[in-house]
C-alpha cells in the first residue's frame, strides 16, 4: 500500500491563499474538538407522540419519558408469512401484504395501546422464508390513511427529498404516507430494488425513478416486487425507504425479516447440525423513547427555528430497548443450543451486546454468520457490535445451566457510537431457563461445526480505488449540524447529475470509506456483497483541511486545485484486519472515526438483465444521516 505522507508537508497541500486555508482550518478544528453532532439530550424541544391524535409535548423530552419494569413480557415471534400462487407468476411464492396502520399494539404489559405502522400485523410484518434460486412475488397494497403520516409534526420540509414528487393530482406531495419496499441485501433489480425514489402512496399516485416502465397504471396505491434470489442463505430484511420518511416509517413499524435458506443451510437444519425450528429466533432489537400516560412512540424535533433544517435531529435516541415489538421482554428457554438471528433495526443506536448471568460474567456467543452469508468458520466473541442494519446469526448454547438460571443480553455501546453518553441502554431482554428439556439435543457444538461456503474467494485489484469521504457540515456561528455528506455530495446531486460513478459489469474494485467525523458510520451498498479488506488510521487534521480548501474551491467541478488522497494522510504501518465476525460477506459495515474502511468487491447484476445502465444507492444507515444527506447514486455498466 502506498504511503506518501512522510514526503508531503502541509505547506504542500495547495497554494490557496493564506486566508482561505486559515478559515478552512478554523472550521476543521472547530469540527474535530466538538462532538459530531448536537445529542438528543439537549434537545429542549418539541416531541411528536403516535398516540390517539397527534400530541406535541412542548417541553423537554426526558420530562415525558419515565421508566418501565423490566422482563414482564414475553418475547414475541413474528409470524412466517404462508405464500399462495399466482398464475401469471408461475413457479414463485407469491405474497399480498397490506400496509397499514394499527392502533392496538401494546410495546409493554404497563402501556396503553397505540397507534403503529405494520406490514399487515400490529407492529413490524410477517418474516418471509425464501427457497434459493425460486422467486418470490410480493404485491404490496398501501392502505395507510391518505393524509398525514403519524409523525407529521416531525417531518422537516427543508431535507432534501421531503417535497418530491407529485400526488394523483398533480399537487406537490399533499400525502405523506407514501412507501416503497426495499428488500436489504438482496440482489434484485432496480425496479424492484425500492430505492428512495420508488414510492406509492394510498391514493394510487406513483413514481418510479429512473425506472418508469415498471408502474404499471392498473395498480391503485399497490407495487409488485419481484425476488429472484440467487444468492446464498442469510438473514435480509425489507424495510420501507421512501425519501424523506425513511427515519419515520421503520420506527412506526415498517419492517420485517427475510430468510433466504439454501441446500446447504437445509442440511445443516435437517441434520440437526444447527438449532431450527422453535429453536431458531429472530432478534430484532430497537431503542424508543415513550409517553407512559399513552403509550405513544416519541419522537423529538429540534427547535431550531433560524436554522436550516429547524426540526430535524441528528440521531434519534431511545431510552428504552424494545425486541420483536416488545420492551424489556425475557424469553424462557430450554438447556440447549439456540440460534439466534440478530438485527439491529434501531435508527442510529449502535449496540455492543453481550450473555451476562447474575454475577456479571458474559458467556460465550458463537457467530456463525453476517448479512451475506455464512463465515468461513464459526467464531467464539464474548461482546458482539451491532450498527444499524447489521446482521449477525449465533448459536447460544445453554447447555449445562441449571434450571432458573437467568441470562441478561447487556450493552455496553456508547450513543452516538463510540464516544457519546445519550441516554444508555445498559439492558434489552433476559433469557430465564424455565423450560425443560423437551428431548435430546443434537446439534453439533459451534466450535466443531463445518460451515458453507457463501461465496467464492475474492482477489484485491490493483489501484486506482474509490474513494468516498465522510463529512459533515456545521453551522459557523453555532456549531450545531446542518447535514453530513458522502463525498461533498447531496443525494440530489447524483439525481439530477451523473452517479458518483460507474463500475464495468463484472468488475472488481475496492470502495475506501474516510471517515472525517466524530462518530462511526454503517455504511450500506444495495445490490452487491463485499467483504472487508481493512481498515487503517489516517491523520483527520490534515486531511479535512486539504479536503476543505478542495470544496471551497469547486470541488469536482474545477481543476485548479487537485483533489487530497487518501494516501498521503493514512498513518504508515497502521492498517489491520477485520474483527474474526467481520470476515464473512456483507452488506453494511462500520466505518470508524478518523479511519479508511476498506471494502472489495464483485459488481455482479441480476441474472437476465439487458445491456444498459443500472444505478443504485449508497448510503450511511444512520437513518437521520441518510435523509441529509449521506445518500449517493452509482451505477453499473452492463456493455
């Protein structure tokens, strides 16, 4: 790897007049001795509550939040989705899914019922269990009311995207309940990929950008997707993306698992290698904040009225864990081997999980597999690091522990990761041994099990490689932030302009992450699986200065001051591997403050599709970053 830095002063970086470097400079400091972004807990403003109408708390937010009592609820199992036929799908699982808004889901045994967004159930919708290689159909039907969104307090008309598009009548946006599906993971085609832009609402209007020949003008508020589902067994997820509600429209609900099994997998489960069946549980782990006089969901906007974006908040943070729907639930096991599927579907908390029994000791976890796949082998860790839309597949082996022993999944992780201290959930859901064994256990114990292969090996490619940067803008005045950006970008920019850029068809090549900021950041490609090459320290002083003075001076758009590289800032010798359950296939991963995450990998399209260009997004899965603006079209080239 090529390390220039020892021979580049930073005198060097440009000639750009003393002035301009020095304000340059200032803002870089000013950025990098504060925290990345004002914290949810010095929001002294507003909170909208999706109770019975819409409330809006005109107080701080902790005078209406409370604390509830911990491991009263058991921990719900989302239905598996039954498939029926189509006739003009033939040979697909075919699925119709409503959408819909609930008013009767209970987060806790000590709350009110409240109003939720679902697909088709109360809260979140049914897991769907998909064969490899046989496609799935799923018509999706809005049936959200036509109007206001349940958030509509919140939703900040200054972020870009909230004023796309028309309704069926032609007028700008009047219904906020628009939708699109995306199914995350998988290798689908654009049209069906539910990008940002793909939306349809409840009165029927449509758009699917830059896809139009997908809209099918007989459909009333309703999409068909279609899943081929050539790739190996994992655990996705679909999910609602519309831009601009993208932060809104998960947390009230919309999302839900997707198994993807394949011969391999079915062996190991019909062989009794690995837990199936009741014995395989899905970990849906999310953070809330709530009104406990309703029951209500909170969320917070900021009072900001002179800024750009006057209500939006940076993160959103909860105090209060809710799995699978429920807060605080246990769950009671057998003393046996568990597979458990973990997913963080939290808008921007981080979480470090660990199995702690009463006396504080954690216990093993044995990861199996990541988002793309199975790891080339089974991996013991003692704390697993969860991002927003990272999946991990485990086994928990009980075996052994006595009856009415208790196991608490704790966490340690900081909000905003790594550093902050928002409001901490130190706890999520407990496991109590309550059950007996009901027959022998027979699976294989993880450290002698053989895994699948998920994907043949990949090589590095030579340089040139991408380079992506990470940054954010503050306001000059006040520090506070007015956006983050990927590559000096807004997602409109690569809309109304050409993708950040094109890979060949089939190619290889290696994306690197710069991470200027403060904070860590999921970064999440649609379509393609990579893995981590590396990750290395790079001096962020130096760096964000050159990059700065290349902004201020027209960026992409001038050729008079050369864009800084990576390579002349990253810290000699520095660079090291991927942790031991990092080393499989994935699709979103952590780039850490003031680091270049590095990752490789195949730009494979769809099978059948025709020669043309097919663009994509990129984005942070921050899901407040990726609404401003941390969000990128790029493109593949089938020639």
């Amino acid at each position: 790897m090529s390390k220039n830095r020892d021979n580049k002063k930073e005198s060097d970086v440009t000639s750009t007049d003393d002035v301009v470097k020095n304000d340059v400079r200032e803002n870089a400091i000013m950025r990098m001795n504060r925290r990345t972004f004002v914290k949810m807990a010095g929001v002294t403003a507003g909170a909208v509550a999706l109770g019975t109408g819409l409330l809006r708390f005109i107080k701080p937010v902790m005078g209406v939040v409370g604390s509830l009592e911990t491991y009263v609820d058991s921990l719900p199992i989302p239905p598996v989705a039954t498939p029926g036929i189509n006739m003009a799908y033939p040979g697909a699982d075919y699925y119709e899914i409503p959408i819909v808004q609930a008013t009767t889901h209970k987060f806790h045994r000590d709350l009110y019922p409240t109003n939720t967004y679902s697909y088709g159930a109360d809260y979140l919708g049914p897991t769907i269990v998909a064969m490899r290689n046989k496609k799935v159909v799923i018509k999706f039907t809005n049936q959200l009311p036509t109007g206001q969104h349940l958030l509509t307090d919140a939703i900040d008309p200054t972020i870009m995207g909230s004023l796309d598009g028309v309704n069926a009548d032609g007028d700008p946006w009047t219904d906020e309940n628009r939708v699109c599906v995306h199914l995350h993971g998988g290798k689908v085609l654009p049209k069906f990929d539910g990008g940002p832009r793909d939306w349809f609402s409840p009165e029927g209007s449509t758009q699917v950008n830059p896809y139009p020949e997908a809209v099918d003008p007989g459909l009333t508020g309703s999409y068909t997707y279609e899943y081929s589902n050539n790739q190996p067994a994992t655990m996705l997820w679909y999910h609602d993306h519309a831009w601009g509600i993208t932060r809104f429209n998960p947390f009230a609900g919309l999302a839900a698992g997707y198994l993807l099994r394949d011969v391999g997998e079915n062996a190991l489960i019909n062989n009794k290698a690995i837990p199936g069946g009741a014995y395989e549980i899905p970990i849906v782990i999310q953070d809330k904040l709530f009104n406990l006089e309703n029951g209500a969901m909170i969320y917070p906007v900021a009072d900001n009225s002179e800024g750009t974006h006057p209500i939006w908040i940076p993160e959103y943070f909860g105090d209060t864990p809710v799995v699978n729907g429920k807060a605080y639930p246990f769950l009671k096991v057998e003393p046996r081997r568990y597979r458990f599927r973990f997913l963080n579907g939290s808008n921007a908390r981080f979480y470090n999980v660990s199995f702690n029994d009463p006396d504080g000791v954690a216990h093993p976890i044995w990861v199996i597999g990541s988002e793309q796949g199975f790891l080339p082998a089974p991996v013991s860790v003692y704390n697993l690091l969860l991002a927003p839309g990272e999946r991990f597949d485990t086994i928990f082996d009980f075996t052994g522990m006595a009856s009415g022993t208790k196991l608490t999944l704790m966490n340690d992780a900081g909000a905003p990761y790594p550093d902050g201290t928002d409001l901490p959930i130190p706890e999520i859901m407990q496991f109590k041994l309550e059950q007996p064994l009901s027959g022998k256990d027979k699976t294989i114990p993880p450290g002698s099990l053989k895994l699948p292969a998920s994907f043949p090996p990949i090589a590095t490619p030579p340089k040139p490689w991408r380079e992506i940067v990470l940054s954010e803008v503050a306001d000059p005045e006040t520090g506070e932030p007015l956006e983050a950006l990927l590559d000096g970008l807004h997602f409109t920019d690569t809309i109304n302009g050409p993708p950040l850029f094109v890979e060949k068809a089939n190619s290889v090549n290696v994306w690197q992450f710069i991470n200027t900021t403060g904070d860590a950041h999921p970064m999440h490609t649609h379509l393609v699986p990579f893995k981590i090459l590396d990750r290395q320290p790079f001096n962020v002083d130096s760096f964000t200065i050159a990059w700065d003075i290349w902004i201020a001076a027209g960026g992409r758009n001038q050729t008079a001051v050369p864009r800084p590289s990576i390579d002349d800032f990253l810290t000699e010798g520095s660079a090291y591997m991927p942790a031991p359950e990092e080393t499989g296939w994935k699709d979103t991963a952590k780039a850490y403050p003031g680091e270049v995450l590095r990752i490789v990998t195949k730009f494979e399209l769809p099978e059948g599709v025709k020669k043309g260009i097919y663009k994509y997004v990129c984005h942070c899965h921050i899901l407040e970053h990726e609404e401003n603006d941390m969000m990128f079209y790029w493109a593949v080239n089938k020639s």
